[in-house]
C-alpha cells in the first residue's frame, strides 16, 4: 500500500506536540511535520 506524502503543522503542545509527531513519524515516515511555538512575549 501507497503512502501518501502529508505536511502536518503542530500547533502548541509542550508535550503532547512531540508525543503527536513521534507517533505521526511511526505512522508514516514519509511525512513532513513542522512545529509552531507560541511566543512568550505579549503582541
């Protein structure tokens, strides 16, 4: 079976960010994931 290459954007999450991409890469080796921290500084 095919895998398709996905992007997946990992918003937040101090540890359930890593927990998710881990079992993302497990799931599918092929896929592009980014993270997205939220600044500390006030906008």
């Amino acid at each position: 079976m095919e895998k398709n290459k996905i992007k997946v954007v990992i918003v937040g999450g101090v540890a359930v960010g890593p927990k998710t991409a881990a079992r993302l890469r497990r799931l599918n080796p092929e896929a592009e994931i980014f993270f997205n921290k939220p600044r500390k500084e006030k906008v």
